[in-house]
C-alpha cells in the first residue's frame, strides 16, 4: 500500500486502522474491523465534476420496464409495508426519478433529492415515513453523517429502505463487477447493517439479496435491534 492510502479511519463508524482487504490495478480497499465496510480512501474519490460526468452516462429511463423491475424490487417489497398516502423521500433520485414516480403511481407523496440533479436542501430538513436510497449507499463518500440524517429524518416507525449490492467474502470481492464501478466507493455487507441497526436500535430486515430495510421503532412499542 502506498503512503497515500494508509491510516485513513473508516468513514461508516470511525473505526481506527482498518485492515488491508485487496488492491487492484486502479486502486485500494480497506476494510473496518468495528462494522466491516470495505471502503476506498479518499485519495481515489472522484471530484464532483468527474463524479457527475459518471452519472451522465448512465441511460436508465423512467419508462423503460425493465428498469421498472429492478427498481421494484426495493419499491414492491416496502409497499407493503406502507399506510396509504405515506411521506417519502428518494434520496439520490438521479436524473430520472424513477422510484419516486412508481411510489408517486402507487398514491404516495414523495420528495425528490439528489445532489446532482436535484439539490434542494429543504427537503432534508422534514419528516418522512419512509425514505429510499437505491443504488446510493455504495457512493457516499462519508456515510456515516449521511446515513444518521436519513434516518433522523424517519418518523418514529418509519423505514429507510435501501438496494445496494452486498460483499459476501474477499475471493468474490475480487472478481466483483461492482467495484469496477469508479464512484463505487464504499461497499456493505450484511454484518454491516446488522452493526448499523444495532447503533440506531432499530430493526433490519434482509427481504432479497441486494434489498434492506430498517426499520425505526415506533414511538409505542420498544426498540428492537434485531435482525429478520
């Protein structure tokens, strides 16, 4: 490893001397030994021209069904979940809100917010009953803080509703796609978000392979930190 990317704390926990997990031809990744985020320094993170300039590439249509089902499988399994005419908030829209508009289709009111495409800073300043963050996570650069404003932002009972592909051991992770990704730059596992709900005294529960949800326990009954 090389001078510049030693000795940084994780950026989930703060957790000090995070252990080498694997290099590759473009760069380093670290894992915690507290909540086990693998996670690049951030002398590899993209400048925010550069990162947007990442994002414009992608071609995902609001209209295109087969975007539609993979969104719906963050977007199907919290539906059900949800009261009639629940709050929400997408958190990373993109360029082409899609799950805000199938959430918004199914008679809910959802926000919109996306650093990029659509920056308005009031709207993380309500409440929410549920917030969803698709294909997000994996691109903080400092996910901790952003991680406990989303979920500040939940209504007591509220979910935050998350889809992000998960590292599974350091065999796979080496010959995983998803780290080919630039701006892929902090990856979870499932111990992550067990940690993560354990902190928040909340609940998670893992309903497909890449689809999390936690839950924030309800201001009548008492906090679980267990995981389903």
């Amino acid at each position: 490893m090389t001078t510049a990317d030693r000795n940084h704390d994780c950026p989930l926990c703060g957790g000090l001397q995070p252990e080498p997990f694997h290099r590759d031809q473009r760069r380093a990744y670290y894992r915690c030994a507290v909540c086990r985020l693998v996670f690049v320094p951030p002398v590899y993170h993209f400048s925010p021209e550069d990162e947007k300039a990442e994002y414009d590439r992608h071609q995902n249509h609001p209209d295109d069904p087969a975007y539609r089902r993979f969104l719906n499988r963050l977007a199907g399994p919290l539906q059900t979940r949800l009261a009639p005419g629940s709050r929400g908030l997408d958190f990373g829209s993109g360029p082409g809100p899609t799950l805000a508009r199938m959430l918004r289709e199914a008679g809910h009111a959802v926000a919109i917010y996306d650093p990029f495409y659509a920056d308005r800073p009031t709207v993380l300043t309500r409440r929410y009953d549920f917030i969803t963050a698709s294909e997000v996570v994996e691109h903080l650069h400092h996910p901790g803080p952003e991680l406990d404003r989303l979920y500040g932002l939940l209504e007591p009972g509220g979910q935050l509703g998350i889809m992000t592909k998960l590292v599974i051991d350091r065999e796979r992770f080496r010959r995983w796609h998803y780290i080919n990704d630039p701006t892929h730059v902090c990856f979870f596992s499932r111990q992550t978000f067990i940690w993560l709900a354990a902190r928040w005294r909340a609940r998670v529960d893992f309903v497909d392979r890449d689809v999390i949800i936690i839950i924030k326990p309800s201001e009548r009954e008492p906090e679980d930190t267990g995981e389903r």
